[in-house]
C-alpha cells in the first residue's frame, strides 16, 4: 500500500480523544471525505480509523475509532500521520516537483540538487546542497530562470553575479 506523509498528531484535545492533526507545509487533505490515516507506531504504519475530521486554524480536530479517552490519545502525541494519495488534495500553485531538480548555472555548471523550496513570501527561494555539503539560497523566478528539463530533471539557472561564489567561498 502507497501512503504519502502529511503531518504528525500535535496534541490532545478533550478528554473524550480527540487529538489535533498538524499538517506539513504545503499538504491539504479532502477532510470531507478522508476515511483512515496511519500513524508511525515501532517503525510500522498502523491504520486508524477517522470517525470524525473537524478544520480548526492549526489543522484539524480528528476522532479516532477506538480511542475514546485522553490517556489513549496522549500516546498517538508527535507520531507522524500518513494517508492514501486519494485524499491528498494537488495544491496547483505548489513548486514542490521541482525538489531534487539539479540546478546547472551559467557561469559554475553543476551547483547541486535543489533541497527545499520555500514559498513563504512573495520571492520565493530555492535551497540548494551543492556536492560539497554547502546549502546554497538562490532566488527561483524567471530573471534567473533559463530553461527547465523535465526529462533530465534540471534547471538550466543564470544566478545574479557573485551570489554562489559567496556561499562557496570561491
């Protein structure tokens, strides 16, 4: 079975079992519609049972079948929680397919893989792990963007002047 990650179990909420999920940046789930999730237990996905699924401010307040007191639900606290693809909802404006792209810069060649994106504000940055080990943060927008190769999976990049040398010391 494919499960995907989407957050972890924050805290309880009640005594009655309930317990907040916290989602990772950039993932929503069909909460209308999301029927299980499975919570890391000893290295093991175990499946879990949603009876209900209520969207608060910092995620959502979920009911687990056969968990019904806060001492059951304090032990579920910091597992992370996966589901099925199915009720993972796509975020279309996401840049998150192009982490692992290689980024080839004009001017240094091969500058390494591209780690995190970070969409937080309105430039949104690139965080790249050259070979050496050094993360490297460039801004990903089309001044600097050449050409993008899905099939390779590279980045064609053309970094302002001076920015890489300064993270390599170069």
């Amino acid at each position: 079975m494919n499960t995907q990650e989407i957050g972890y179990i924050s805290k309880t909420h009640g005594l009655k079992g309930h317990v907040v999920l916290r989602l990772n940046e950039f993932v929503d789930i069909d909460h209308d519609n999301i029927k299980s999730i499975f919570l890391e237990l000893n290295g093991s996905q175990v499946p879990y049972f949603i009876t209900e699924c209520k969207l608060i401010n910092v995620g959502y307040i979920i009911k687990l079948e056969n968990i019904d007191k806060v001492e059951n639900a304090k032990n579920l606290i910091a597992k992370k929680a996966f589901t099925l693809p199915e009720f993972i909802l796509e975020d279309e404006d996401s840049l998150n397919e192009f982490i692992g792209y290689t980024i080839i810069d004009s001017k240094m060649g091969n500058i390494g893989f591209i780690n995190e994106i970070d969409q937080k504000t309105n430039n949104v940055l690139i965080r790249v792990i050259h070979p050496s080990g050094t993360e490297i943060i460039l801004p990903f927008n089309d001044d600097f963007i050449i050409e993008i190769d899905d099939d390779l999976k590279t980045i064609e990049f053309d970094a302002p002047e001076g920015l890489i040398e300064m993270y390599l010391n170069v």
